[in-house]
C-alpha cells in the first residue's frame, strides 16, 4: 500500500515509517523538517502541508492511505501559528484525501483533548466532551483540529477515517510533551495534588499508529499502554526529584527560577488527571502493548546515561 505521513521527521512519525516500511508499504513523508537518514525507499518530500508543494505531491503521488501526524502542541509553537498549522493543516489534509483518491485516513490526536477537571469522570470515553477548550484555553486549536477529523466520518464516507486519541508517550528519544516537562533535575507539582499520568511507549504508540491504518476500522479511539501512575511516582521513576510548590507561587513563578514555561491551562493538568478508557481500540484491533510503566520510565531515564 502507498502511505503518505504528514509530519514523518517527528520523533512517532519516523518509528511508524519505519515499521510500515518493514510491512512492505511504500513510504511518502510531507514534513517542513528534513529527515537526511531516512531509510532508502522511504522519501520525504519537505514543504508545508498547507501550502500548494504539498498538494503537489498527493497529486503526483495519489497515495492510498494517509496518516496525518503534523500537528504541534502549545510547548513548541506560538498560538497563531499553531492555529494555522493545527486546524488548517488538517482541514488541508482532508481536502486532498477527497481530491486525490485516498481510501484510508488516520488522524493522530492527543488526550489531552478531554481536559482536565474535578467534574469529569475518571476514565474518559471517546465520546465525552472537549473540556480542555475551557480549561486549557491553549489546547483549543488541537480540539478544533480533532472535531474537524471527526467530521470526516461523514463528510467524506468514501475515505475510512480513524481518529485516534493518543496519550502522553515516553521514550529513549527523550521528545513529546511529557519528556519536555521532565527535562530537568526537578520538576515541580503543585502542593496538595499528585494526579495519574497516562503515558506509553514511544514504539507501542507508532504500534498502535500502524495497528489502526492496517485494520478495517474507521471511528474515534482512545489509545493508551500501561496503568497510569501518581505524578510524583513518574518523576521519581526517571530520575528526577518533585518539588511541590504552592500553587499561588507556582502560577507566579511559571518560566522562573528554574520552572518551565508553561501556560497558565496546563496548571489543570497538574491538579487533575487526564486519563482514557482504552478499551474500545483493543476490542476494534486486539492491540496490546509492549512496554510496562515500569519499562517505559526507565528508558527514559537510561537513556539519559548514554
């Protein structure tokens, strides 16, 4: 099968190319990053995909399946580029699968699209509400973006959509959200809250990536490995020491004194879990993960030695 992967120089993007490459699939990448070692017969072509090179290359390529992975989060791009890239990037995305023939699509959403907050339910559904639109105003460009994947269901009947909710991933590549938010010595929580962390394998998450393109499936999946932890378990498990902080400071202190430089939404989320029932993906596809919580904290520590 012809795959093309929005967003294939990314830390997932590069370990599912990988794997569909070893199936036998023919690999194409659109992505504004270059990936100079690829592996051969993997090309990547380097262009944005809301702009008319990208559009060439599903023209000129007419691939069969698409995975569509170029999405970025609040940690790495500011809000107004976020928006285009996020929404527009995929309403893009959608537009040429429709044109250009495609039959399978599978769209790489986060979570975190549930929110966090102490009204909701612990083990969210998929289909449970966009809280993070209202608790973490900064999330809203990705939740746009999902909504706009899930339209695609009957929008484009002729394209088998997937969207997939991926949770936090965790790795050797040491990449992602959750990684930036370990990246130092100590990390901080907020005083008086320990909140479960949902995470998996970086490898089981490009397994479920692949799982679900493979599979005669189409619908919204929550995709999720291990049990989840305490927060506090998670950062003493890869190496790190918690330091709690009171959360008036720790709400002044964002970007200071050491602390990283979050929004003032994912405070939510140190307070509150984010975490999703699984179930419907295992019992759609059979997937199981490779990696414990155990194994996947510890590579990332480790590899923090090499």
């Amino acid at each position: 099968m012809k795959v093309l992967i929005t967003g294939i120089s990314g830390k997932i993007g590069r370990l599912v190319a990988t794997i569909l490459h070893g199936h036998g699939h023919e690999i194409i990448g659109v992505d504004r990053r270059d990936w100079p070692d690829a592996p051969p017969g993997v090309t990547v072509h380097q262009a944005d995909i809301r702009k008319r090179a990208a559009a060439e290359v599903f023209r000129s390529t007419r691939p069969e399946a698409v995975i569509h992975m170029a999405t970025v989060s609040h940690i790495t791009t500011k809000s107004a580029d976020r928006y285009r890239i996020n929404l527009h990037g995929t309403r893009a995305v959608f537009d040429h699968c429709h044109e250009y023939g495609a039959r399978r699509m599978v769209f790489v959403g986060r979570h975190t699209y549930y929110g966090a907050s102490p009204e909701t339910s612990l083990y969210h559904k998929e289909d449970a509400p966009p809280m993070a639109v209202t608790t973490f105003p900064e999330l809203s460009d990705l939740v746009a973006a999902d909504l706009y994947a899930c339209t695609g269901l009957w929008r484009f009947p002729d394209l088998g959509s997937v969207v997939l909710r991926v949770c936090y991933t965790l790795g050797p590549a040491r990449q992602g959200t959750l990684a930036a938010f370990l990246r130092g010595p100590r990390v901080p929580i907020i005083l008086g809250f320990d909140p479960l962390f949902q995470f998996m394998h970086e490898l089981d998450a490009a397994k479920a990536i692949v799982t679900a393109l493979e599979s005669d499936i189409r619908g919204v999946f929550n995709v999720a490995g291990p049990n989840p932890v305490p927060l506090s378990l998670l950062i003493r498990e890869t190496g790190r020491s918690p330091l709690p902080v009171p959360e008036l400071l720790f709400r002044f202190s964002l970007g200071r004194f050491g602390l990283p430089r979050l929004p003032r939404g994912a405070i939510e989320h140190l307070k509150h879990p984010v975490v999703v029932d699984k179930s419907a993906f295992y019992r759609a596809t059979g997937f199981t993960h490779d990696y414990d919580e155990d194994a996947t904290m510890h590579a990332f520590r480790d590899s923090a030695d090499e």
